[in-house]
C-alpha cells in the first residue's frame, strides 16, 4: 500500500478480517515518518479477506 501523509507525523497501520470488528491488530507504526508516503507491505497476508485501516498518531 502508498500512504500519503505528512512528514513528521506518526502513523500506526491496523488490519482486521470484519468492518464491524473491535478488535483490530496493530501491524505496523511509524515514529516521525521522514517522507510525506511510503510503501507498506503485510509480509503475512493471507488470500482470505483483510481490512486495513491507517490511524494518525501511535
């Protein structure tokens, strides 16, 4: 995935298997991040359906 944001700005990724879910996993988070985008990949996807969802701040 292409995130675009702001520079500087803290940015924690979260994936789910269900919309309606409360409990999402954190997979990736970003301290102060260097550019405004960067590339993030799930190294443990699967072929079953996943949701992501990007939140600012960790």
């Amino acid at each position: 995935m292409l995130l675009h944001g702001v520079a500087g700005q803290s940015y924690t990724l979260q994936m789910s298997t269900s919309l309606s879910s409360t409990n999402w996993t954190k997979l990736f988070i970003t301290n102060n991040a260097a550019t405004n985008s960067f590339y993030v990949t799930n190294p443990n996807a699967t072929n079953s359906a996943r949701f992501y969802r990007f939140l600012i701040g960790p």
